[in-house]
C-alpha cells in the first residue's frame, strides 16, 4: 500500500520504518528539511534502538521523506498524522493536529479517488471527529464518511522497544468513519499476521489508549501509596507485600504443568520513586483535564497524579531520617533517565530528588549509563559532578541513592563493599537485596540504623 506519514518524531518515524519494513510504500512528511535530508541519506534524526538501520534498510527503495505534504496525499491512498499534542497545563494543544489537518484537507479537495485521513496521535476522546474532521471537511469542501475517510489508530509503543513493539504488536486498535475506511486499515495491517485487531469507532479507539496508560499509572501509584504506607507501619516490606500478592493467581496464572507465568505486569505493582516520561504523566493529567471539563469528577487518576508528584520525595524524607542535614552531605545519585534504556530525561524523578538535594545543600555526584548530556541541558545552574562510571560516582559518598532501575546497578553491593567506609544506599527503586550492603534503607520499609 501506499502510505503517507505527516510528522518524523518519534510515533511517525518508527511506524514509517517499520510499515516500509513490513512492504509497504511509506513517504514520511515534515516541515522539517533537515530531518527529510537526513531520512533521506539514510540516517535517523532521533535516537530509537534498532530505528536507523530500518531507516538505512528501506531508504530510496519502500521509504522516502519529504516536505511537500500535498504530493504526498496525492501518491498515497492514506495518511497517518503523528505530530506532537503538547500538553499545556489545561488540555492538550491540538495545534499541530489542526494544521496537518487544514493542509491535507486542502490536498484532498485536488484528488479524485477516495483518500484515508488517520490520526495515529494521542488524543483526547472527540478530537478526531469534532476537531480534525471538521476542519478536514471544510479545507476540503467534501464530506467525511463519504467523499473521503477519517480514523483513529493509537499507537501503543514504549520508549526503547519501540520497533519490536511495532513489528509484534500486542494488539492493533482503529477507528473509522466508515467501511472504506476500515477497509484501508485493514490492508495497512495486514501484514501483522495472527494479532488481535479491535475496530472500533474513533471515540473509542481515543479512549483505549488513555485507559491503557492510566491503568498502568494507577497501578505504579497504588504501589507507591501501599510501600509508603508499609514504612508509616513499620515492621513491613512492600517488597514482600508484593511478592504475595504477585503470586495470586489472577496476577500469575499457574499452568496445567504446575509451571507459573509472571506476567511483566506485576512490575508495575512494585513501590519506586515514581513514574515520568513523555506519556504517562501527561496522558493521565490531560484524561483528568478532558474528565472534568466534561463535568465528571476524575479523584482517583487525580490521587495517581498527587501521589506521584510526592513520591521523589521519599528519597530526600529517607535521606532526612538518617542524616541530621543535608548540607554539605557528599550524595551519588544512581541514574537520571526516567526509566533504563532510554537518555529521555522527561518528567523524570530524578528532576526533582536532584533539585532538592541542591536545595539542602548537598554535594551531588551523578552517574547514568547514557542520560548524563541530556541531564546537563536540564540540570543548568546546578553544580553536580557528573561521573564516568558507578565506581567514580560513590566514591568518598556518604549516601547512594537509586533512582533510575538501570541494572548495572546491581553490581552496587560488590562495589559498596570495596569502599572503606561504605555509604548508606537509599534504594528508590528496592532492586538491590537489602542484606547485600552494610547500610540499606528504601521505599516501603523500615530500617533498622538510624545515624551515619
Ligand atoms: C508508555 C506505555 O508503556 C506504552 O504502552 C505507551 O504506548 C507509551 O507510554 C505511550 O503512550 O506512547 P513509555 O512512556 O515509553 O511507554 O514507558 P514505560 O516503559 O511504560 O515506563 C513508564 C513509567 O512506568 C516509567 O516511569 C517506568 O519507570 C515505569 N515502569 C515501567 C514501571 O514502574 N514498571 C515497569 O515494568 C515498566
């Protein structure tokens, strides 16, 4: 098929790439010269594991970029648009949205034969209907559902694992305004044999996006109110909380054999320092603005937000409880991304546990596997020493604190118990044994030292 992309970030390159790896003729649309110049050469404006050479693979023969949005609605027979849907406080910006809408439906109102307009960005339920599909109609003086096509197709990939989340997907969901519409998507995505495919309507399709990214919020932060609430009780650990209630079998199911399946759900109901990220913090913060502007109250996606904007701080109150002050206290923070795998720095805890840490006066020193250049453009003005590895950051420490869950970190005690004076580990994230260092303490439990 021949499909059109407007928007080279990160939604709209990975499904471009990935959908000319799949056979399909992709040309990807962006104002942007120089990210088409350097699609077109072959190489990757962001940085996606495995992106550029999918991007190197298909170039020049399935894949192509381009800033003539116009050309390329005429040589496709759909359009996905992917642009950002900032959110600014209130609601989501749909700005962009409206634009690409404005300009295809311009390009539309050219063509003869029936064209597919998707919108592949998250956004709020109602948008693709009552904000692009107006706008769509007007730009190109003809009817949706008749004249030509509108849907709705959430992506539901994760930063890092992007392309195998794309090229297996765990399921496909779009909406549309009518059958040949669907029948369009239909052939986009038949090339994903034997996956679970929803066809919905667009407020639906919208909506289960929002779900799914609120739900796996909702459960971080249950966890994190449960782990604090273990540590307020004393004498209990989250950790064992909730390895008991991982292993009911609802959560893990038990096979014929006996053997049990762990689902990598449960790692979302284990207690940390808090979610970030691109998607769910903003995603839940604008389902909760969409909710209320509609008139229903949003307490319990509201409590997910509160209690994540608070939990960073456990680390400093765990800090705090050990050590009478801050100031001048020599901190190794472990890890700034906001989860491994990624150098993306949004929205993450370690924002905040870095800012208070320099509030209170303390000595930082930070090391990340491969977040610290994305960390000094957020950390400015901050004085932190920035180390090369694990063993540089905890050097002369009097506390380590584990933020981010990068798992050379578990190599952690072996280094700890090289040092003379070991420091005190404030595990944020409780991946390391709490026997394995002399001095432990960490999110939803109670320790037993107090003092340096
Ligand atoms: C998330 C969703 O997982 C994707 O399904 C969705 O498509 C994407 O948002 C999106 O809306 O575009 P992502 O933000 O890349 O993906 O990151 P996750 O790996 O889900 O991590 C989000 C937060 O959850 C992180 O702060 C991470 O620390 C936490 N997390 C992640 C856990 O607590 N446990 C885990 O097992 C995984």
């Amino acid at each position: 098929m021949r499909i059109s992309i407007v928007g080279t970030g990160y939604v709209g390159l990975v499904s471009g790439a990935c959908l000319a790896e799949k056979g399909h003729n992709v040309i990807c649309v962006d104002v942007d010269k120089d990210k088409v110049d350097q699609i077109n050469a072959g190489r990757c404006p962001i940085y996606e594991e495995g992106l550029e050479s999918l991007v190197t693979r298909n170039v020049g023969t399935r894949l192509s970029a381009t800033s003539d949005l116009a050309a390329a609605v005429q040589d496709t027979e759909i359009t996905l648009i992917a642009v950002g849907t900032p959110f600014d406080g209130v609601a989501i910006d749909t700005g962009y949205i409206e634009a690409a809408s404005r300009e295809i439906g311009e390009a539309i109102r050219d063509k003869d034969t029936f064209h597919a307009v998707i919108i592949k960005s998250t956004v709020v339920p109602g948008t693709t209907d009552e904000t692009a599909t107006p706008i769509l109609e007007m730009a190109s003086g003809k009817k949706a559902g008749k004249d030509f096509g509108v849907g709705m197709n959430p992506e539901f990939l994760r930063e890092g694992v992007a392309i195998p989340d794309f090229m297996k997907p765990d399921r496909i969901v779009y909406g549309a305004t009518d059958e040949r519409t669907f029948a369009l998507l239909d052939n986009v995505y038949s090339v994903f044999e034997g996956v679970d495919i929803i066809r919905t309507s667009n407020k639906t399709a919208e909506m289960i996006k929002y779900t799914a990214n609120s739900l796996l919020a909702t459960l971080i932060s249950f966890s994190n109110e449960i782990g604090n609430l273990c540590t307020g009780l004393g004498d209990i650990d989250v950790v064992d909380v909730m390895k008991g209630v991982h292993l009911d079998r609802r959560l893990s199911p038990i096979l014929e054999s006996g053997d049990r399946v762990v689902p990598s759900i449960t790692t979302f109901i284990e207690a940390g320092c808090g979610f970030g990220g691109s998607c769910f913090p903003k995603d839940v913060k604008a389902l909760i603005a969409h909710g209320q502007a509609a008139g229903q109250q949003m307490n319990l996606l509201q409590s997910v937000i509160d209690i994540n904007r608070a939990q960073p701080m456990q680390v400093i109150s765990l800090l705090k409880k050990h050590f009478d002050s801050l100031s001048g206290l020599k901190v190794a923070v472990m890890g700034l991304a906001f989860k491994p795998g990624t150098d993306d720095m949004r929205e993450s805890p370690s924002i905040p546990i870095v800012r208070a840490l320099h509030d209170e006066g303390a000595v930082i020193s930070a090391y990340d596997p491969v977040a610290i250049e994305e960390a000094q453009k957020v950390f400015t003005g901050i004085d932190i020493n920035y180390a090369s590895s694990i063993e540089d950051a905890v050097q002369n420490a009097d506390a380590v604190v584990v933020v981010t869950i990068w798992d050379e970190f578990r190599s952690l005690p072996e280094i700890i118990g090289k040092l003379t004076t070991p420091p005190l580990l404030i595990d944020g994230r409780r991946m390391i044994d709490k026997n394995a260092v002399p001095r432990y303490d960490g999110i939803g439990m109670t320790s037993r030292s107090k003092g340096p």
